[in-house]
C-alpha cells in the first residue's frame, strides 16, 4: 500500500510538471498575441503568421500587407464530418480567384499557400486562422469572438448550421469593422431579421431552397391538401415555410404540420399517426432523421418508394442521403440549391475549379456545404478585389460587396437589400444517377415575392399561415 | 480510510427514509390507472392506431432492455457506473456497418443497394459485438481493475473514455446515419396492425431471449449464483475464497457484450447515428434507476415504462405539449424515486 | 496547504492581481478567457461546494444553470423564447434565481435520499432531462437559442467595455467564495457535514438529515443559478447546448482539475479548463480533434490524481514540510477526492 502510495506521488508530481509546462506555454502564447491583439487589427496579423515576408514593403507603403481571413466551419458535433467539404469550398475559391497552390491536391486539410488579393500594385497577403464549431450557438459564437478578438480576422467566412448563423450574426452588429460572409447556415432570420449591416449570404436560406416545389405540387402532382412532417427546430421551419407559403398561395391547404421533437430516432409512431386521406407530405426531417424516417415509412406503409406521396427539402436530394437509401427515394421531387445533372458552362466552369484544386471532392460539387462557403469567399475575394485591398474603409468595402456579382455554378448571383442572395433554385427528381433538374425556378429571393418580410412572424411550428393568394412570380411557369 | 467511509455510507443508506411499498404501490397504481384510462379512451377510437403504437413501444422496451440489462449487471454486482455503455452500443453498430460495407462492396455508381445474405449480416454482427465485448475487457483490465471500490473514480475514467469514443467516431465515421442491411424482408402483414417491421420483431424476440438466457445465468449456474451475491454482499463473496476478479472481468465482458448486440440490432432496425451514445446511456441511466439498480426484473419494467412512454406520449399527448413529452420521463423519475429511492425492484447498499 | 496566518495575504494578493489583470490583458483575453473563467469557477464551485461539504458529486449543476439563464432569457424582452413577460432584468433575474432554486430544491428533495454514486445518477439523468426539455420546447427556448438578451445597463458594451462584467463576475465569484466558507462554519453548515460524515449520528440526534440535504441542494441550486445568470449578461445568449451533456462533463472536469474538495479549486480548474480550450487547437497534433486531447488529459488527471491541481499542490507541500512517511497521509489525495463516493 505505501509503495503504490509513493508512486502516486511521483506520478503526480510528473503530471503537475507537464501540466503548469502546457498552460505556461499556452499563457505565453495568449501573451504574445492577445498584446497585439489590442493595438490594433495590423498589428494582430503579424503574430498571426510568422511567416510574413513582405512586412518592410507594407510598412514603406502604408498600407495594409496582410488580410487575416478567418473561417468558421463545424468539426465536430453531427456535421464535423462535412469540415473537409466547407474547407474544399473555401479553398477552391483561394485557388480560383487568389492565385493560391494547394499543399496537397488530395487533403484539403493541408491547406493553401501563396493566396493573394488580386489585382493590387502592393502584394497583400490572405492569410487564414481557423475556427471549429460543434453546431452548437455558443460554441460558434465563443470561436467567432477568438478570430475576431484574438486572431484579429478581419474577413470571417462562416458559420455552417442555422442557430450558428443566428448568432453570429447578432454579434457582427457588434463588431461593425469586420465583415462577416455566412458559410452555408440557412435560417432565414440571419439576414431578413437581424439585418446586421456587415452580414453577408451568397447563397440563398433554407426557405428559399424549397422554391418551386409548392407549384409543383399543386400544379404537376394535383395535391389539394397536404401535412408537412419536419423536425421541431429552426431550419426545416425554414424549409417548410417556403413550401407551405407556395403550396397555399395557390390555393392548397396544409391540414396537419407535425413536428417529431429534434433528435427522434424513431419515427414509427408519428408516422403511425400521420393522416391517410391526404394528397401528400411534404418532408424536412433533418440530415440523420431522413434515412431513418424513410426507412421506417416504407416499413409501416408496406411501399418500396415514396415517389408521388412524399416531396422532400434540402436532406432528400442530398447526394449522401440518396447513396443511403437508394430506390426507396426514387422518384421523389425535392427542392434544391444546386443541380448535379446540370451541363450548363457556367455548373462545368464551377466542377473544373474545384477539379483543378481537389481533384478528389468533385464529388462534392452538388454538396451545398462546398458550394455555400466557395461562393460566400469567392465574394470576399471579388469584394477585395473591388477595393484594392483596402480593409481599413470598412464602410467602402461593404459598399463594394453590396455591388459585388459573383459567377457560380448555377449563374451569376446577386444580393438583395437583407444581403442575402438572388439566385436559382432547382426542383430535382430523385433518379438511379443522382438528380435530374425537372424545373429551374429563376432568382428566387428571399421574400418569396413579397411573403415574407421583417414584419412577417418568424417561421416556426405554426407559421406562416396558409393562407390562399399571392402566388410567387415563379409559380405560374411551374406547370405540368 | 475509503473503506470506512465506504461503510458508513451504507449505514446510511440502510438507515435512510423508506416509505412502506405497500403505500408506493397504491401511489403508483393510481398514477398508472389515470393513464391507462386516459390511453383506453384514445385507444377505442382507433384500434390499429393503439395497435401499432403499442407494438412500437413494445419493440423499444426490447431494444432498451438489451442495452439496459448490460448496464445494470455491471453495476449491481461491481457498483460500477459504466459512463461509456452508451458508447459501447454506439460502437457495435459502426463496427457491424463498417465490416458489413467490406463484405458486401457497395458499388457508389450503383443506385441499388446490396442486400445482406445471411452470411453478410450475422458475421458483422458476431465481430461486432465480440470486438465490443473484447474492448469492454481491455477498459475493465487496464483501468478499472485496480480501482475496484472507488466509484467515483471509475465512473470518472469511463466518462473520460466516452468523450474520447465520441470525438473519434466523429471523425471516422460519416455524418449521414446508416443503417445495417438485413437479409430479410423489412415489413410483414400482422392481423389488425397491418404492415409492420420485421427487425422491429425480431428485435423483441431477442430481447425475450437475451432476458430469459440472463435469467437462466442467474439462477442457475454457479457463476450466476456468485453474481447474485455479489450484488448483496461483495465483502462477504470475496472473504469466501472466491476470485471475485474473474467473475467481474466475464461480467464486465457480458455487458459490453450485451451493449454491442443492441448497438448492431438498433442499426439494423433504425440506423447507426453517432448521437446515439449519449442517448443511450441516458435511457440505461434511467431504466436502472427506476427499476432498481442491479435487478433484471427491474430492467425489464423500466424498460417497458419508458418504451411504451416514449411510444403514447408521441401519439397521444395533445399537440400543443407533444415537446413537453420528456417531462414525462422526469415525473417517472421523480414518482418511483419519491416512494422507492432505490428504485422498484432495488435495495439499498 | 496554505498556513492559517497566510490565508488573508494570498487571498487579498489574489483578488488584487485579479484586479489590475484585465487593465494588462486585451479585451478579448478579458472577456473570453478571464470572465468565462470567472462564470465557470463558480458553476464549478456550486458542484465542489455539495462534493466538498455534503460528499456528493452532483452531474445536474449545468441543468440547473440552463434552468437560471434560460429564465432569464424568457423573462426578459430577447428574440426567442416567450416574449409574454418583457420583464426589467434585475427582476428577471430575481425569479430566474427562485425559479432555479425551486428547481434544485425539488430534484434535491429527490435526490438527497440517495447516495454516493447512485446520487450521481440521478443527477446526471435530472441534468440532461433538463436539457432534453430545452431543446424540444421550443417555446422556452427559442428557435434559434435564445438571442439578444438585453444585459443590466451599467455594464454598457461588452466590446467596449469588457472589464466591467469581469467585475461583476470578480465580485460574485469573491462572494461565492466567503459565502461556501462562511457556510461551512455555521451551525447548519456544521450539520450538513456531520451528515456527510455520520448521517445515522445525526439522526439519531434529532436533524432531520432529509431536509438539511434538500437545502443544502437548493443552495448549490443558487450558486449555479448565479452562474446562469452571469452567462447570460456576458453571452447575451443561450441555447440548449449550452447545457449539453459535453458541457456537463466539461464542468465536471473543471471540478475535478481544480480538486473536487476545496472550493478555490473551482476556479483554478475553471481557468486552466479554458486556457487548454482556447489554446489547444493551435497545438500542432491536436488540430481539430481538441475533445479527444481534452478526454486525454482528463483521463490521465483521473488516473494519476483524483486530488487534481489542488491535491498535488498539497501532496508536495506536504512533502516539502515534512520528510514522507507511508500510509500516515492526512485526508488528500486518492481518499479525499470522493468523499462518501469512495465506497466500499
């Protein structure tokens, strides 16, 4: 007993050394930089990159050397395994439109070396910190606040799910100098109700992914009545929202919306209780939710496929969730940002950049997490450019994204006056391939054609209401 | 100096308040027979509704009473609290998915899914829950073995355990759930509630199986019958002569083992999820609890209780506080620890 | 440990460096390292508070921390939430800490009737039922979190002016502190660890150890209610992650870092926890991973002393004192860290 006792001592006196060893070399590094940190924003960059070699030539101009992009993705918690898409994403632009080399064409985590703002007389840096989040608020919140304070960013691209979003961009309001581009969060409220003046989305929300897919259903497939089932959170309100603002426009109505509480495994029971005499669903469960709820629907209903029944958001044209559940969603109409059967040169020019970066996440193309982040720093870029790299007129540079057309690989997009994007939307089928484009809805904004505003209630379990009229000026072409 | 305090906390416990079960009883009888009554009515309008909900419950509690009966073998005979059985479970199910996508290829250019024969399904669910058992071995010999009788500190290394298992999964498995392919039809015709799942049967079936098995090795065999009084007096079992270190290890290594098979049967059946092991050892926590902690039977009523909850309160509870369901779990909580603070089928100590 | 005749110069020595710090510090390492320290010290010493006085290692502190802010953030005007009340935030926070302390009275009447391990059960299933409810009722909890909460006026800008909530959170963390110890001395304190210590004893000399318990719980319910409550002001927003089981374990680990028996402990735990957190990912080998190398040092901190920090400060002051002799140790190390958890 005494000798084990002795060890422990040793044991722990070995442990404290390593420990205090860590947090002084962790203090002397917080330090160093959080120093500079408080002087000011150029000042910061220098401890951020050791590797800087044109500081004399910025100091004799005057100007600005080195412009520190932060990127906010998840890595861990349910979608830290899409870090290396977000990443592909964020990259592929560097490479594109910054003259950036990829270290390993194969690992997107290796990084990019020698990315530049395009176009200056004097060579300005872009260089990157990085923050992980767990798809949690605070978690994203707390990393955005250490690359905006500590890491001195002055561009963050980011963060990836809808309450992230949220909240980031409640704090962009405080943070009027840095500017803030979302990654591929898509609750509506980051831009149309928060309105922060430095928050920028390059790609449309959640709602508008479901654009198209209301006139589809009642003008194509004849629906009358329908039930929405999606999980009880923010996004697929969102998501729902755009489906049922449509679908009642035109005259449908929604008889039940259901609401299987965030993080239910097993459906069986809701969809025991799901309405017989109805025309259809309309189906937003979320990323995990959707293989499980499909499987289970199928089991219960005794069908092979959902085709005809059931309409889906953004989750059931996943390529991912398609790999998962193969002729079970075969056939099923969905709502898309992105069409992976396009040929247009615009969707090949997009395929080729990302080919010529990371040969290997092509695959990703269709996989809105890559393209949300490309197009949000593409924009960053183009805004960059705009400006000569001149981050100090905070106001100037906003001034020039607010102008800023980026070219994706769905067209050219544009923002509104919420800065949120203009831009196409797809209503998909389900095929043995992937998805085949059925319709493009063009520029489909945000308000839905005016249904949704800053005085419009939030979406959410109840709203918005269905209520016949007004129909989105796409509706009409959707036609079978 | 543990030891002593050791003792007297169990002084306590024997000593601490304990309302007669006579008086539980009709407590809870009467909570249960409001809703039963509430459940009847509901079920009279809609047979096949009641029908398949119930069954749907019923399937749960079987899946939850294989998890749960691991997690409480452990704990009443080696008063450890196993933080990373949820992890174990989560574990059985990537492991069975991860050989099964070796053994079956799927083709990515293909949109038809291989199904599993026999032969693909039953041997990734033998090398899961084996590997499942083996690592459950490996924690109990290499970090819980020589802290045997501190609790808390065991619980603690397994804590430590999970949040490593749950990093990693994250990191090497996809963020999409996936689901374990079966060799069998997935639904069959049952008279009255039609369609209906067949793993979910199969599922149960197991369950009755693993429990009667359980209980056959309780009662009936010598290691059984050392088990048995462990749970009430490990003291007393050691000074015996018996190598208590062995029956821990093959017990440690049966609820690991019973962990895995759920975590492969719950893929099968619903889908692999990485979430799941919080999850899971929360509805281990729970069942244990309130059906007493160390005792089969009590497993196998708190899974049942908190099955058939989780089935009506999707249903039948008014939309507007269908999210306030899980308070339903915490009232469960509350009643059976109100009248039984070692839960319905425990004892203290 | 420290002498009795030094216990009042380190102390106020402490408090003044915790003074003039965020005037040296930048504002961020103010706000997002010192203040986060500060709000979870205290979180951690509501747990060390019941650990160290009562024997009990509560997992439901986080739970009842949702409970306060979440409170707050619907008593007051914010975006989500309910938005029926549009309360002023010093009245907010008055019910948010009865709401919270009728809470931990209800689940402590429940749970002081258990011991040891089984207590620390309950608690975790109480601690994550209480976030499961959050994150499905949306109606307490936002759509989104909830965001926006508006703080008390004299802290103007968090930006601006982040030294201001450390104060705040300085003065509640110091009060916090001389509460627990304060507490400890008086007569209920007293009977509080008698029962710890000897609960048929002091049944048997007529306490009723129920109720002392349930109290004792409710008063750990405040202290982490005021942890709550102080999230809110400086976050200006919560969500149902916030009390996640990761955070659960997280604070947890603060405890135990810090000791789970001496109340400083908590905040010493609380600032090495999230000087790792903001450190660790600029760790080359860590990268992303920064959960599996916090599980790592946890474990290794479990593994080698259960004491943490503070239990091998005091191992090697004993050490250094007195020449070592064997099994003679006075409480500290491996036996002190759980007691009445040790078992048997």
């Amino acid at each position: 007993m005494s000798t084990d006792k002795r060890r422990w001592k040793w044991l722990s006196a070995a442990f404290l050394a390593i420990l205090i060893g860590v947090v002084a070399a962790a203090c002397g590094g917080s330090d160093s930089e959080t120093t500079t940190a408080a002087e000011d924003t150029a000042a910061a960059d220098t401890a951020a990159a050791d590797t800087a070699a044109a500081e004399d030539t910025a100091a004799a101009a005057g100007g600005e050397t080195k412009i520190v992009m932060g990127f906010l993705s998840n890595c861990e918690g349910p979608f830290g395994p899409f870090w290396d898409a977000t990443l592909a994403g964020y990259y592929t632009a560097l490479v594109q439109y910054a003259g950036a080399t990829p270290v390993d064409p194969a690992d997107p985590k290796a990084g990019v070396t020698g990315a530049m703002v395009p176009g200056t007389d004097v060579p300005i840096e872009l260089n990157t910190n990085y923050g992980c989040s767990d798809d949690k608020a605070d978690k994203a919140l707390a990393e955005a606040k250490r690359l905006v304070e500590q890491e001195g960013v002055n561009v963050l691209i980011g963060p990836l799910s809808g309450d992230e979003g949220i909240a980031v961009a409640n704090y962009a309001l405080t943070q009027p100098d840095v500017t803030f581009l979302n990654g591929i969060s898509g609750a509506q409220d980051t831009t149309l109700k928060v309105q922060a003046p430095n928050f920028y989305r390059f790609f449309s929300d959640g709602a508008q992914w479901t654009a198209g897919l209301g006139a589809y259903a009642y003008n194509v497939l004849g629906w009358r009545t329908a039930v929405t089932i999606g999980d009880d959170y923010s996004f697929p309100y969102t998501q729902t929202a755009g489906f049922v603002s449509e679908f009642c426009s035109l005259g449908g109505t929604i008889e039940e919306r259901i609401w299987p509480a965030l993080g239910e495994t097993d459906y069986s029971s809701y969809i025991a209780k799901l309405p017989k005499d109805v025309d259809g669903f309309f189906l937003d469960v979320g990323g995990t939710g959707t293989v499980q709820f499909v499987n289970q629907y199928t089991e219960v209903n005794g069908e092979d496929s959902l085709q005809g029944k059931v309409m889906g958001g953004a989750f059931i044209s996943n390529p991912q969730i398609i790999a998962e559940l193969g002729n079970k969603v075969k056939g099923v109409v969905a709502g898309s940002a992105l069409p992976s059967d396009a040929t247009t040169p615009e969707w090949e020019a997009y395929v080729a950049a990302i080919e010529a970066a990371f040969p290997d996440q092509t695959a990703n193309a269709a996989n809105i997490f890559l393209a949300g982040y490309y197009n949000n720093t593409v924009a960053a870029i183009k805004g960059l450019e705009a400006v000569a790299g001149n981050i100090d007129d905070a106001a100037a540079y906003h001034a020039a994204l607010n102008g800023t057309e980026i070219e994706t690989g769905v067209g050219p997009v544009t923002i509104d006056g919420n800065r949120n994007a203009v831009m196409d939307n797809f209503v998909v089928e389900v095929t043995d391939t992937g998805t085949k484009t059925l319709f493009v809805v063009p520029a489909v904004d945000q308000s839905f054609g005016g249904a949704f505003s800053t005085e419009t209630p939030n979406p959410d379990r109840e709203n918005p209401e269905c209520v016949a009229g007004n129909p989105p000026p796409w509706a009409a072409s959707i036609t079978g | 100096m543990s030891a002593n305090e050791g003792l007297k906390a169990k002084h306590v416990a024997t000593a601490g308040p304990r309302v007669s079960w006579s008086k539980g009883t009709i407590f809870l009888l009467a909570v249960l027979a409001v809703a039963v009554l509430g459940i009847g009515i509901q079920a009279a309008s809609d047979a096949t509704l009641f029908a398949q909900i119930t069954l749907n419950g019923l399937t749960l509690a079987g899946l939850y009473f294989i998890v749960a009966s691991g997690f409480t073998l452990i704990f009443g005979l080696m008063r450890v609290v196993n933080m990373a059985h949820g992890s174990f479970y989560m574990l059985g199910g990537i492991i069975a998915f991860l050989v099964q996508e070796r053994m079956l290829k799927p083709d990515p250019t293909s949109f038809d899914l291989p199904t599993a024969t026999f032969g693909s399904f039953v041997l990734p669910l033998v090398i899961a829950t084996f590997s499942v058992a083996l690592l459950g071995l490996i924690i109990q010999q290499v970090f819980l073995r020589w802290n045997q009788g501190q609790e808390l500190r065991q619980a603690l290394i397994t804590i430590a355990i999970s949040i490593i298992v749950a990093d990693q999964a994250v990191a090497r498995f996809g963020g999409i759930a996936k689901e374990i392919s079966v060799p069998i039809e997935r639904s069959i015709e049952l008279p009255i509630v039609g369609n209906y799942g067949t793993m979910r049967l199969v599922m149960l079936l197991v369950a009755v199986v693993v429990g009667l098995l359980l209980l056959g090795l309780i009662t009936r065999t010598r290691f059984g019958m050392i088990v048995r009084a462990g749970v009430d007096d490990r003291q007393m079992v050691t000074a015996l002569g018996i190598d208590i270190q062995k029956v821990f290890a093959v017990a440690f290594l049966l609820g690991a083992f019973l962990a895995g098979l759920a975590g492969v049967l719950g893929g099968s059946v619903n889908s692999v999820n990485k979430a799941d092991d919080g999850k899971f050892l929360l509805i281990s926590l729970v069942i244990v609890i309130v059906g007493g902690m160390g005792s089969l039977t009590g497993a196998a009523i708190g899974a049942l209780l908190l099955g058939l909850i989780d089935s009506y309160s999707d249903v039948y509870l008014p939309d507007a506080i269908t999210n306030y369901g899980v308070l339903l779990t915490f009232f469960l909580l509350v009643f059976v620890l109100a009248v039984r603070p070692y839960g319905l089928f425990g004892r203290p100590g | 440990m420290i002498p009795a005749r030094l216990q009042w110069p380190v102390g106020i020595a402490v408090v003044a460096v915790a003074c003039v710090l965020p005037f040296v510090v930048s504002g961020f390492t103010t706000s997002q390292i010192l203040t986060r320290a500060m709000i979870l010290g205290i979180a951690a010493a509501s747990l060390i508070f019941l650990a160290s006085l009562g024997g009990w290692v509560s997992l439901g502190q986080t739970g009842l921390y949702g409970v306060a802010g979440f409170a707050v953030g619907n008593f007051v005007e914010a975006d989500g939430g309910s938005k029926t009340f549009g309360m002023n935030i010093w009245l907010a926070t008055i019910l948010a800490l009865l709401v919270t302390v009728a809470v931990g009275l209800l689940i402590g009447a429940i749970a002081s009737r258990s011991e040891g391990i089984y207590f620390l059960m309950i608690t975790l299933a109480f601690g994550v039922i209480i976030k499961l409810l959050f994150e499905k009722a949306t109606d307490l909890s936002g759509f989104g979190g909830i965001n926006q909460i508006v703080q008390p006026e004299i802290f103007g800008s968090a930006q601006l002016q982040p030294e201001r909530i450390y104060f705040v959170c300085l003065v509640v963390s110091i009060a916090v502190y001389l509460g627990v110890r304060y507490f400890a001395r008086t007569p209920f304190g007293l009977a509080f660890q008698g029962i710890r210590d000897n609960a048929t004893r002091m049944k048997a000399l007529g306490y009723n150890v129920t109720l002392i318990r349930t109290i004792a719980f409710g008063i750990g319910a405040l202290i982490a209610g005021l942890a709550g409550v102080l999230n809110v002001w400086w976050n200006t927003q919560i969500s149902p992650g916030t009390i996640d089981i990761g955070p659960l374990i997280f604070l947890l680990m603060i405890a135990i870092i810090g000791g789970l028996y001496r109340i400083e402990g908590a905040w010493i735990g609380a600032l090495i926890y999230v000087i790792l957190d903001n450190r660790l990912r600029s760790v080359e080998l860590v990268g992303e991973r920064v959960a599996t190398a916090l599980g790592i040092i946890f474990l290794l901190i479990v593994l080698l002393s259960p004491g943490g920090v503070m239990g091998i400060y005091e191992s090697i002051s004993r050490r250094v004192r007195r020449p070592p002799s064997g099994d003679d140790a006075p409480a500290g190390g491996e036996g002190a860290a759980a007691p009445g958890v040790a078992g048997d």
